[in-house]
C-alpha cells in the first residue's frame, strides 16, 4: 500500500509517499481502506515536527482520525463486517493511573495510508448520507465540543459563549454545539474574513482580535457584563489574558489546545475576586477522579457522542471543511494548517 512516512522529524519535507506492507488485522481489530483523513495541527504537525509530548518510533505514520470501508476483519471480529462504512475513534486505550492514553496516529500507525488497522471496538458506523470527509471531521471535533461545553462548562441556554479560534475545526464545532444549546456566540478569529465566515456559521456576533479590542468589544456586546464560558483552544501568550478579561462573574474559561505556544498569563487576582473557574479538559473526561474506572467511563462517554453528533452533521458538513487534497499532497496540507490560511480543516483522501 501507499502511505505518507516519517523517518526523522522535523519540517512538512520529511513525510514521504512510499510502498510499505498491508497491515493485517488481528483478532480483534479491523483493516479500513482509508478515504478521508484530517490533518491536525497538535496531533499531526507537532508530532511531525518531534515537538508532541510523546515522540513515537520511527519509521511512523501520522493521522488520528480515518474514515473508510471495512476491507478486512480478525477472526475475533463480529460487531463489523467487510463493506461497513466506518469512522475511526481516536482513542485507542483510555489512559490510566500509572500510563497516558494510547492514540491512532501517535501511539499507533494512522490514516495517511490507502488502509490502516484498528480496533473494531474503536469504529462507529457512518450513517448514510453522510460522506466520509465529513463524518472525520465531526468525529473529531464535534463530540469533544459537546462534551466540553455541555458537560464540563455546564452552558446553559441564555448564556453568552466567546469562541476563541472561531474559524478552526473545533471552533466551528463549538459554534454549532453552543447554539444547539441555547447559547449566544461571539465568534473571535485573527482575521476579517475568518470573523465573518464564523458568523455565518450561526455566532451572534464576531470579533478580530487582532484588530480589535477583544475585551472591549466582548464587554460592549453583552452589555457590560461580560461572557459566562470563554471556549479556549489558542493559549496565545497576548489574546489569553484578553479573553480571560471577557468573563463575567463566576465565569468558566474552558480549554482544549495551544497552538500558540500554551504557555500564558493569569491574572490571579481576578480569578478569586470574580470566582472565576479556568478548567483544561479534552472533552472526554468530565470529572477529576482519574481512577481506571472513570477512565473507562470516559471512553463510553466518547463513544456515546460520537454516535449522537454524527447523525446531526448534515446541516453544517459544508462549513467544516476547508479543502480536501489527496495524500500525496501531504506536505502542501501540513504547510497549509501550519499557515492558517484556511477555514475549517484540510483533509486527506488516500483512496480517490
């Protein structure tokens, strides 16, 4: 099969397309050719580059999230049979006490590969209708959206929302999840046209932070009062303090990225005065017991909104995605995403 390898890290220029072996499912995994996978700036790029907090063994194969038909099954398999069509939980191993999680295209080889091998209890069947870029993108973004703002954040209908990062995967996602919920949205992106592309999207209002005043206009269109969740996933050094500013009284700052670095300033005294909550979560966890048991919980959890997200994702599949190139465009995507110079996210499509 053909697939995109890394034999050293470092810039977009050493993944290469190359011939390796067809994996071959085991007893209880899958074989999917692949039809659509996306491309993630942490769990991609800073893997590529060597930055990941884990650096996997090389030669190795990036991509978190395929979706694909079934070519093949273990002979333990029976929930999934060849022709099903399928999307891909990232989560392979839920983490424990003494070891972190297991994820496909970190810990394991991924989806840049015409076929990729998984679990069969980590594949959800795409419903009809919905074609396979699509159900990646939301399988990747949507459930962790819904989880975060809905069972982390506790948003409430009536309540205000600044997404942060508005023109990203997970800040559509979030757009749309906080709708759904009742919410109003102020979409903040760092550029005109990604502002207005998000408020097309649903958002109520929009803001550039990089032209405006993000505090100010926050403050301005609520009211004075200030936004109740701030949906955080750039951990810019300049804009984190901005949007922490946002927040009303008994605020939550919620977090899942840092794809400006991650390393910000926290106004302390404004965090006890306005009994403000800053919480850092994946969308997976909603508590912090972090025994096995909860763990495993959190899996289900998972699980669970993937199969109710997908179902929903027909009305806005069109604003989720950027553009979509085939694999052996692998470098042009990742210099794209490293760029920001699209709204949505940029997918691969090995089998075309």
């Amino acid at each position: 099969m053909k697939a995109v390898v890394i034999r050293e890290f470092g810039p977009p220029e050493v993944m290469r397309l190359e011939e390796i072996p067809t994996p071959e499912p085991a007893g209880d995994e899958v074989l999917i050719r692949v039809h659509a996978v996306s491309v993630n700036r942490t769990l991609d790029l800073a893997v590529r580059a060597g930055a990941y907090a884990f650096r996997p063994p090389l030669p190795h194969v990036l991509g978190v999230d395929p979706s694909g038909v079934v070519a093949a099954v273990g002979p333990g398999v029976t929930a999934r049979k060849v022709g099903d069509r399928v999307v891909t939980r990232q989560l392979l191993r839920p983490a424990t006490a003494t070891e972190g999680p297991a994820i496909l295209g970190v810990h394991a080889w991924g989806g840049y590969a015409e076929f990729v091998k998984v679990p069969a209890s980590a594949t959800h069947p795409i419903p009809d209708g919905l074609d396979f870029v699509t159900a990646t993108v939301v399988a990747r973004h949507a459930p962790t959206a819904l989880s975060m703002l809905r069972d982390v954040a506790k948003l409430e209908r009536g309540e205000w929302v600044l997404v942060m990062g508005a023109s990203g995967g997970l800040g559509i996602a979030g757009i749309q999840v906080a709708k759904s919920l009742g919410a109003h949205v102020i979409a903040a992106a760092g550029a005109d046209e990604r502002v207005s592309a998000a408020v097309g999207l649903g958002a109520d209002a929009g803001i550039n932070y990089r032209s405006q005043d993000l505090t100010a206009e926050v403050r301005r269109i609520t009211g004075g009062r200030g936004v109740n969740v701030v949906f955080e996933n750039v951990a810019d050094a300049a804009l984190f303090p901005r949007a922490f500013a946002s927040l009303a009284r008994q605020g939550r700052l919620i977090t899942a990225g840092a794809h400006a670095d991650g390393t910000v300033p926290l106004d302390v005294k404004a965090l006890y005065l306005n009994s403000i909550t800053v919480i850092g979560s994946t969308g997976r966890i909603t508590a912090d017991d972090l025994t096995l048991t909860l763990q495993d919980a959190a899996e289900e959890r998972h699980r669970v909104l993937v199969d109710r997200v997908l179902p929903l994702s027909e009305a806005v599949q069109a604003h989720l995605v950027d553009r979509v190139l085939p694999l052996s465009e692998a470098v042009q995507a990742h210099r794209i995403v490293a760029d920001r110079s699209g709204t949505g996210k940029v997918v691969l499509q090995p089998s075309v």
